[in-house]
C-alpha cells in the first residue's frame, strides 16, 4: 500500500468507532480490577488495556482529518506504536509528588500485547482501505 491511497469518509468514520470503542472498553476492564480481586488477577485482565490502548489510539489517528491521518499506515502504526510503549516504559521512571503511593506495574507482556494490538489494528486498517467500503 503506497502513501497515495486516500481513505474515504465512511472508512475514516468506520475506524473512529473502532478506535473509540477500543478506548471505552479500557474503563470496564479496569473496574474489573477494583470490583473483584479473583478476576484482577487473570491473564486477559492484566494485559488488556494494553491491547485495547494502542490500537484505539492507532484507529482514532487514521479516523481525523489533520496530518497524521494523512500519513501510510505503516507510518501512523510505528508513531501509535511510539507513543504506546513510551507510556509502558515512563512506568519505570520515579513517581513524583503526589503519585508516589500509586502503584504502577510494568510488564514485558503489555509490551508485547501493545505491539500485537498495533499489528492486529494495521493488519485491520489496511485490509478495510483495499477493499471499497461504501
């Protein structure tokens, strides 16, 4: 896919539903966390917003209308991909002032799973912009 291809409106429209409702879906999951200890320990729990994260971020980029929306794909999935595994790494710095009693948890698997979410979401992306969506 070459950097001439256009998205149309509905594709645009279409991915910021996508990206909005990975984004929302964050907010449960992280309830889950707080409402029962047995399911804030699971596998799926624990990885989830960084799954649903990056690729909502990745599908509201190419839904805009600015620059960024403009780019390849290629090139909006590696600027998602930065800004993911930025905020996963910014985990290890020190906490200051008021976020020193919050505790944060870094994970080398919400490393892979913000990778695979952005994957999944170009792999998405690139296979809705081949086909005409009307």
């Amino acid at each position: 896919m070459n950097a001439e291809t256009v998205i149309n409106r509905n594709a645009k429209r279409l991915f910021g539903w996508i990206g909005l409702i990975c984004l929302l879906l964050i907010i449960p999951v992280k309830a889950l966390r707080f409402a029962d200890d047995s399911t804030s320990n699971t596998f799926l729990v624990g990885i989830a917003p960084s799954f649903l994260g990056p690729a909502g971020l990745f599908f509201l980029i190419l839904s805009g209308s600015g620059r960024l929306s403009r780019l390849p794909l290629l090139q909006v999935a590696g600027l998602a991909a930065v800004v993911a595994l930025g905020l996963e790494f910014a985990q290890l710095l020190p906490h200051p002032g008021i976020l020193v009693n919050v505790r944060y948890t870094f994970d080398w698997l919400d490393i892979l799973a913000s990778l695979l979410s952005i994957s999944v979401g170009y792999l998405i992306a690139s296979t809705m912009t081949r086909k005409k969506i009307s």
